[in-house]
C-alpha cells in the first residue's frame, strides 16, 4: 500500500496517523491509515475514503481528549 497526501490533507493531520490509499492512481482506491486501522475494505471513490479518513481523525481527536482529562 501506499501513502498519499494532498496539500490540503497534510495540514490535517494527528501523530501517527497517515492516509493510505491502494491504487494510488486511479478512480477507486481502498483505504487504511498507518495507525494500522483498515478504514476500508473494498474500493470506493477517493473522495468517499478521504471523507472516511477524515472522520476516523476526529475519532482519533475525540478518543485523546477523552484520555487527557
């Protein structure tokens, strides 16, 4: 797998946690984050697994501000 980043999606990061997108190129790519969390499975559009990873950082977010308190 490989990992891929936008402009955009770089900014939008948390530690440890990075985009992977199998095929790189391409209209659909499966997706998982270097957490070693599998976001998804079967291929979706890019724009569908981007928006996937996106949430699975605000979970990531949400989990450490509930681990800081």
């Amino acid at each position: 797998m490989t990992i891929t980043l936008t402009a955009p999606q770089e900014t939008d990061v948390h530690p440890g946690h990075s985009a992977i997108l199998e095929p790189l190129e391409g209209p659909e790519s499966a997706l998982a984050c270097t957490c070693g969390g599998l976001l998804e499975v079967k291929p979706d559009t890019k724009p569908a697994q981007l928006s996937r990873y996106q949430q699975h950082l605000e979970e990531v977010r949400r989990a450490t501000n509930l681990d800081e308190r």
